[in-house]
C-alpha cells in the first residue's frame, strides 16, 4: 500500500475551480516532484494535504488513515510535515531553539517539572539538545546553534526550516520551493541534503520546485500541473520531454 494516496481531489473557491480531480500515489521513501506553471496549483495541493484548506470532493490517505476533516496539527500529528515558500521560523529564537519547539510534541515534562527545574526538567531538555544537534548537522547547522535564525543567510534559513519539520518526525514531508533563492552551490549541497534525510531517515518527500535541475536530478516520479489538472506523470524523463510539458511548463 502507498504511504500517501490522493484520489480525484478537488477544491473550488466561489466559481474558480482550484484544482481539479488530482490523484496521486506515493511510496514510502520515495522522493516525487510537483511541478507547474505559476497558478498550476501546486501549493493549493499541499494546502489540501496539509489541512489549511478542506477539499470539495476526493480522498486523501496517509498509510490508511483519512485526513479529509482533519485540521492542520492533527495532520501534523499523524504524520505529514512542511515547509513553506515563503519561510516561516522564530527569527527571534536560536537555531537550536527553532528545532526544539518542534521537538516539544515527542520529548515531553510535567509543568511542575518545568516550573520547579527538577531533574525530569534537565534530562528532556538534554535530550532535545542532542536530537536537535544531530538534525542540524545533517545540514551543516549545528555549529551555528546558539545564532538567532534570523541572522542566518537565507539559504541556511531554508535549511533551518526543513530541520525543524523533520523534528516533528514525519511520516511524509512536503517542501515547498526549498531550492528557492539559492545559489547553484546551495542547491547542489541542498539536493545531498534532501537525499540523505530521506536515505537515513527512511523518509518519504514530495517537493514543489522550480529548479528543474533539482527535480531532475533527485526525484524518481514528477506530477505536472496546470490549471489545477494534472498535464503529465511519470518519470523525470517522460516527463519533461513531454511536449505538452514544454509547452505549458517552458512556453515552447
């Protein structure tokens, strides 16, 4: 069975159909592509997915269970992640702070405990440090841990913001545009990092991007959009070799 399985979702906003009868089927620890035109859709879908918006019609599965209905930290919570467009950190807070509030779902204490500093208090807190730590250095972050977020340079605050929804530790996660405002060095380091979370983690991704050559060069499966209906699947190459992809996607 399909870690995730979507079936003829759907959403409209007054008469303005959104997205239309998409499906797709994704395996555990595999690594999908969504791509598209601007407006295509895409980040609808991963706001569909993810509970900010409740879909007009169609299915959405998660190893099984339903999460039509669900808001967003129940989703969470069964098991899907994200990341966003636009970033979204505690700019205010430290780097490893960031991860750590998301580690607070998993390493729990009492309020007395917390109130009081007893030992409970110290060995969680302990705990949290050393899971942040090892997901900051799989990106090169955890020499930076005691900076605030906000004084890192944007590359390394996308960065930030996937280790932050690993710490969630996700069933699934859903990054958006990660390779958005990078540099080619970034995102050649980016698609490693991408790579090994998924290799040590076991974890399954699916990706809007741009980048072509990101998509291309890490996804096994890509799905394009436009106007809310799916134009192509398949392989990478089928994929973007496909004249109606080029057409929409490129404007050739």
């Amino acid at each position: 069975m399909a870690l995730l399985e979507v079936k003829n979702l759907g959403i409209s906003f007054g008469g303005l159909r959104a997205v239309d009868q998409f499906h797709v089927s994704i395996e555990k620890r595999q690594l999908y592509g969504l791509i598209g035109p601007n407006g295509a859709g895409k980040t609808t879908i991963f706001n569909l997915l993810t509970g900010v918006y409740k879909p007009t019609e169609g299915s959405i599965l998660l190893d099984g269970i339903s999460l039509v209905g669900k808001g967003p930290a129940q989703i969470n919570q069964v098991g899907i992640a994200r990341t966003f467009q636009n970033i979204r950190l505690f700019h205010k807070m430290t780097v490893l702070d960031n991860v750590k509030v998301a580690l607070h779902n998993q390493i729990k204490y009492s309020v007395m405990e917390g109130v009081l500093r007893l030992p409970g208090y110290f060995k969680r807190e302990k705990e949290m440090d050393k899971k942040a730590l090892e997901l900051l250095e799989v990106f090169n972050l955890h020499e930076e841990a005691g900076i605030i977020a906000a004084n890192l340079p944007y590359g390394k605050q996308r960065k930030l913001e996937i280790a932050r929804a690993m710490a969630t530790n996700p069933k699934l996660i859903l990054l958006d545009e990660p390779a958005a405002g990078m540099n080619p060095n970034e995102t050649e380091e980016l698609m490693e990092n991408i790579r090994f979370i998924r290799d040590k983690f076991e974890m399954t991704i699916l990706l809007i991007e741009h980048d072509m050559k990101l998509v291309a060069g890490i996804c096994e499966q890509i799905t394009v959009l436009n106007f809310g209906t799916e134009l192509a699947s398949g392989t990478p190459d089928m994929v973007l070799n496909d004249p109606k992809v080029i057409t929409a996607y490129l404007g050739e």
